[in-house]
C-alpha cells in the first residue's frame, strides 16, 4: 500500500471504456474493473480491488464516492441494484468536497462518480464500500477506538479491527503499519454483514 492508493487510479481499460460519460453510468461494473486490473490494466487500482467479492456483488454497479486528499473510496452494489445521483467525478470536481483531489487525475474525469452516499441502499445492505485513508486520519483517536473494537487476526498475522470511521459507518479496517504512529489504513463497511466486510478485507490484502 502506497500514496498511490489515495490518489492514483491508474488508467487502461478501465479508462478508455467511459470515454463518453453517459456510458460511465451504465457500463462500469466492479466485474469489469476486475477483469482490467487482472489484464495488467489500471494498476494503481490493484491494492484497492479485492480478488472476490460475494456473488451478489460481483456484477453490481460500481462508483467513486470520494477523490480526496485523505480518503479515496468506492462503493459496489448488488447485481439487481441501481446507484442513484450517479454523475461522473469531472462533474464532481470543484463542486463536491468529498473530490477536492479530482482536478489532478485528468485520467479520471468519464469515471462514475457519486454526487452523495447512498445512505438507504447502505442500510439496507445493497452495497459494500471501500475506503482507504491517509495517515493523518490514523491518530490517537482512531487507535484508541482500535483498541477498543473487536479485533480478528488475518492470516499473515495482522490485525483488523472493527471501527466506525469518521463517517459514522462501521467496518473492519486494517493499518498499513501497525506500530506506527500515523499509517496509511483500509476499511471495508458491509451494513448488517460483518463477515461479509472481514472477508472482503481478507482478499483484498492477500492478492
């Protein structure tokens, strides 16, 4: 994991498919996104795609619902979900505070974007959401809600935790490095499924 994580989609086929923005909104599948990471293609993506996501999820819509300087995030839905208020980040870009890191991923401005949470899907469970933040977000009052969250080892013997972020959600998030001070962190929220959101975690930092 790396500053690239935050800040660095890369580009490829990901890209080069939602040219045209009307598209974005339709076609961009977390299947799709997958595929072009596994073909060599958007290889900033990779530390942020997980090897698997549960059936349900593995055709559903894919969106960016933050580009910013501290947290980049995503969300997937179910196959048989539709996110509403899709626009793409070039609309998002200096009009939105969650994108106020959009104006320097030219590469980015045709991806889907999210104009606000999809607060209702998430609580219905109908999405997952993947968030990875910056250092500065992993002070004493995250770590201390660490210590008192449920913890699960993963199988190379780190740590996750179960924390409720600073967006109110909770999920089972793990540090880039666990004894430092500040570290870089990644967060999966599944509403009413914590195994669901562990083991996406799980694939994820075991590609």
């Amino acid at each position: 994991m790396n500053k690239k994580l935050l800040m660095g989609f890369g580009s490829g086929y990901a890209i080069l498919s939602f040219a045209n923005p009307t598209l974005a909104q339709s076609i961009l599948t977390w299947a799709t996104l997958q595929s072009s990471v596994q073909n060599g293609e958007a290889q900033a993506l990779r530390s942020l795609i997980p090897t698997q996501l549960p059936s349900e999820f593995s055709s559903g819509q894919f969106a960016i619902s933050a580009l910013h300087t501290g947290r980049t995030a995503y969300v997937v839905t179910k196959a048989s979900k539709r996110l509403p208020n899709v626009s793409t980040v070039s609309q998002q870009t200096k009009r939105n505070i969650s994108f106020n890191a959009a104006n320097g991923h030219p590469e980015l401005t045709s991806m889907p974007a999210l104009t606000s949470f999809p607060t209702p899907l998430y609580n219905q469970g109908q999405l997952v959401e993947v968030s990875c933040y910056a250092a500065r977000y992993a002070g004493e009052r995250t770590r201390a809600r660490a210590r008192q969250a449920q913890k699960s080892t993963l199988p190379n013997g780190r740590s996750a935790y179960y924390l409720k972020q600073d967006t109110g959600r909770q999920g089972w998030c793990a540090f880039e490095l666990e004894s430092a001070r500040h570290s870089p962190f990644i967060c999966i929220n599944a509403a009413n499924s914590s195994t669901t959101a562990l083991n996406i975690l799980k694939s994820m930092l075991f590609q």
